[in-house]
C-alpha cells in the first residue's frame, strides 16, 4: 500500500497544483456582476444559510418586539384599570355624597318649620337584634338633649329619647310595642292610641267600631299626651280590623322608612308647646 502511494505521489502533487491554479485563475475571472467565479460559487453555495439565519433573525427580532409591545399594553391596561377603578370610587362618594345633602337640605327645611329648638343627629346604631325599636343618636346631654324629646324626620315622627348620655341618646321609636302615642285620623279626627307593632309598623287602638275610617287616610299626633307636639305625620292606615268588644284595631303603616334611617331631628320642646302650623 505504501509503495503504491510512494509511485503516484507526483499525479497527487500535480492533481493539487491544477487544482490550485484552477482556483487563482477563477478568482481573477470576473462575472457580469463584477464578482469573481470562486466569488460568485461561494455565494452560491451559501445563499441558503444566509436566507435562513437572516429568516430567523427577523422573527426573533419581530418576536421580541411584539413581546414587549405586548408587556406595554399590559402595563397600560392596567393603569387604565387602576383609573376606571379611581373614577368608579370617586363616583360613589360623589352620588354618596348628594344623596347625603339632599337628606340634610330636608333636614334644615324642616328645622326652619318647627316651632321649636331643635338639633339635628345622626343615626350611629340600631338594637342588639338588628331591629329599628330602638336607635341610638351621636347627640346627648351636651347639645340639650333630655329625655322625652320627640324625634321627628321630614317625613313623620320616629319616637321619644329614652336615655340621654353626654353626647348620645337612645330613641324609642313608635315600632316598639312598649311606645305609646296619642294619635288622631287626619281626616274625620278620629282619636286613638297609637302602639308599637314590632317591625310590621303599629296599630291604633282604642277605636269605636263605629268611627268612621278607611284604609289610606292620614293618622298624625294629637298632642294629647304632652309628649309630642300636634300635628305631625304618624302613617297612613294600612287595614282595619275587629278588636274586642265595641271596638277595632286599625293597622298603620309608618310614613318613616325605620330600616333607611340616618338623619333625624331632635325637638327641644319646651312644656306647653304650641301647635304646629299648618303647612
């Protein structure tokens, strides 16, 4: 084997230098394209990988820019909803707020209208059971608030001040079966006792069967029992039914919302108060 490559080392040799000239002599050949021939097959050999490399690095470039495009949108998007969340806050505390100054606009009106002192107070609590018999004021002893006060809203009575600390006071409203109030029917001045019926309103007793009343009318205060001034609004009549004996027991829908209550207006009546005007 060795002497067989021994005796064709000068056709190698000279296969080599050819093969070398070939080359020199391509490489000064020049094409239409001012390349020359080892030029152009070079390039011709290496279209393909540069297509491809160039390929993918146009879609890695067009990749990343779209991830980052996309990561900008996500971190604008968020913004735009930390905005609307913003904006959507501001405007429950804007309808918050005018529903509170409407309720306060009623309130001084009906200030302005009554014949007496007065202090307006907010609702801070209800009873231990979540019911309306019993409220609790963020007013007391220090703005003149003493037992048996009347509260009254722009819409009807609401009770008496049971219990007046320095600054709070607990209501017994007319829901409560142990409150009593001398009402009358607005329309034919029917006279009763209005009594607490729980959280289904109150009823009115004391009531001749032969009094002449009918579901819908008007039942305020008569002032007969020098707790609340005359004149102001209890409820409507609900329903009328039998009671014992001669008599009947009138049902009333309060006219107060008890269960929307925040904003009431206590009376600082003085004894032998006077009679409401008229509106």
């Amino acid at each position: 084997m060795a002497h067989l490559l021994t005796e064709r080392k000068p056709y190698l040799l000279l296969l080599i230098l050819l093969t070398f000239n070939l080359g020199l002599m391509s490489s000064r050949i020049r094409s239409a394209s001012e390349r020359s021939l080892l030029e152009e097959g070079i390039l011709g050999l290496g279209s393909p990988f540069l297509k491809a490399a160039g390929w993918i690095g146009q879609a890695v470039s067009g990749t990343w820019h779209a991830y980052v495009g996309l990561r900008g949108v996500e971190r604008e998007n968020r913004r735009l909803r930390e905005r609307i969340d913003a904006l959507a806050l501001q405007a429950h505390e804007a309808e918050e707020a005018r529903q509170e100054l409407g309720r306060l606009r009623e309130l001084l009106d009906l200030r302005a209208g009554v014949p007496f002192d007065s202090v307006p107070a907010r609702v801070i609590a209800r009873g231990v059971d979540g019911s309306a018999r019993v409220v609790t004021l963020d007013r007391g002893g220090r703005e003149g608030v003493r037992i048996n006060h009347p509260v009254i809203t722009p819409r009807g009575v609401v009770g008496r001040i049971i219990e007046a600390a320095t600054a709070a006071s607990k209501v017994q409203t007319i829901l409560d079966p142990n409150s009593g109030v001398a009402g009358l029917i607005q329309r034919t001045r029917v006279q009763g006792m209005i009594v607490g019926d729980g959280d289904r309103g109150c009823r009115m007793e004391y009531v001749s069967e032969l009094a002449n009343i009918e579901v819908g009318d008007v039942v305020v205060t008569s002032g007969l029992d020098q707790i609340y001034p005359k004149g102001y609004t209890l409820g409507m009549v609900a329903a009328i039914g039998e009671g014992e004996g001669l008599t009947k027991i009138v049902e009333i829908r309060p006219e107060v919302d008890f269960r929307r209550l925040e904003e009431v207006l206590v009376l600082l009546k003085r004894e032998g108060p006077p009679e409401r005007t008229a509106p």
